[in-house]
C-alpha cells in the first residue's frame, strides 16, 4: 500500500480563515504582501495539515530568497514534499522558523512582522477547512484501529506471535504499535506499522515504554525476539507520509 503525500486541497486557504488584527505602527504594504504569501502558497493537504510552497517561504519568513533556501535544505526530509512539480514545506516546520526568526530579528519592528506572520500560519492551521479535514481524518482512524488485528492477521496469514514466535492465542492477542500512537498518529490506522502478538508479550512492550521501531529492535535483542519484522518495516516507512 502506498502511503505518500495524500493530493493537496485544491481550493484556497483565501476565505476560510479570520484575519488577525495589525498593529498600527506595521507599513500596511508589508503586512499585505505577508497576507499575499501565505493565501498565494499555503495549501492543506488531506490530514488537515498546511503545507507552503518553498517559493513563498522568503515573504513569509521576511528574509530573502537564499536565506529561505538555505533554512529548507536544513528540515529533515519528512518536512519537504514536491506536489505539482513544486517544492512544499509542512507548516509546522515554518511555524518553528518563524519562532527561530522571532528570536533573532535584530529588531523590534522586523520582530513584529515576523510575529504577525506567525499569526497568519495559526489562523490558517485552524481555519475551517483544516479542522474539517482534520475532523475526518480522526474519525476514519478511530475506525481503522479497531480492526487493525483483524486486518493484518487474515492479510499476512498470521498464526504465532510475531515477535516470540510462540502459538497466537488470537482472542486475547493485540495488534501492538511499532510507532506509537500519541507520537506518531498520522501511522496509526496502517496494517504495517504494528504487529499481532500475544498480550503477554504486548505487556512487555508496554512495561518497557517503547515508542518506536529502534526501541522494539533493541527490546527484541535483549529478549532474544524474532527481529525479521525490521527490515519489512524499515521499506514500509520509506512510502509513508509522516
């Protein structure tokens, strides 16, 4: 199954979303042209969340077009994504810059524009397309997990533990998260980010704190635990959108 980039929305941020109030001392050509990057650049994907198209970062950021370029090459990867043969950027990652930006201004009038553009990314994030999105992302994931045992058991012909190897006892087994769910709930309704194992070894994991596929790998080793779930999992994670 291929968990990339679900399309973005095609219609605009423009008209759903309050914005916020200027303060007065602001040149009103500078805060229209912040406005202008983010409706212009600013699409939200099918999660709920914004994403902005690399060419605005510079106007939303207020610093030019190297600097913006040098602060993208420097996110992690799983913060860029290319959508219509442009380069995209997650909002949570501009959110951090602007807070970065903020910090080091240098000036008290460039901090402000800074901080409204800020406000902009906030009012977008909860505009109301986005929490509709979001709204039904939840809900299809409350769906999706309870039959996640189920669906993985039959997909892979699952008889034993996946981890001990031991006989399953399906009625008490568990579908037991690689990633977990509060850390990484944008995986949470996916078959390959889990496995079904028995509670007692679910018990375990969860004694154990484990939050992640380098935790797991490493409780499988001190437990002498089939570890051949890593690589399967390692491939699935380089088709998935985080």
């Amino acid at each position: 199954m291929n968990y990339g980039i679900i399309p973005f929305d095609n219609r605009t941020v423009l008209g759903n979303y309050i914005i916020p109030e200027v303060d007065e001392s602001l040149t009103a050509t500078t805060i229209t042209s912040i406005i202008n990057a983010w409706n212009t650049h600013t699409a939200i994907d099918s999660y709920g969340r914004p994403w902005i198209n690399a060419e605005g970062v510079h106007v939303v950021l207020r610093t030019s077009r190297a600097n913006a370029k040098y602060l993208i090459a420097g996110l992690q990867d799983d913060q860029k994504t290319m959508h219509a043969n442009a380069l995209y950027v997650k909002g949570e990652s501009i959110c951090g810059l602007l807070d970065r930006t903020i910090t080091q201004a240098r000036r008290l009038d460039r901090e402000k524009y800074i901080r409204y553009s800020q406000l902009l990314y906030i009012a977008i994030r909860d505009c109301s397309r986005a929490r509709e999105l979001r709204a039904e992302h939840y809900e299809y994931i409350n769906k999706a997990v309870k039959t996640l045992k189920r669906d993985r058991a039959s997909s892979f012909n699952i008889e034993n533990d996946e981890l001990t190897g031991d006989a399953l006892i399906y009625a008490t087994a568990e579908f037991s998260h690689i990633r977990s769910v509060s850390i990484y709930p944008m995986q949470a309704s996916h078959v390959e980010n889990g496995l079904v194992i028995n509670k007692s070894t679910h018990n375990i994991i969860t004694q154990n704190g484990i939050n992640d596929e380098t935790e797991l790998l490493y409780l499988c080793h001190t437990n002498g635990w089939s570890t051949t779930w890593h690589q399967v999992y390692m491939n699935y994670i380089q088709t998935v959108a985080l």
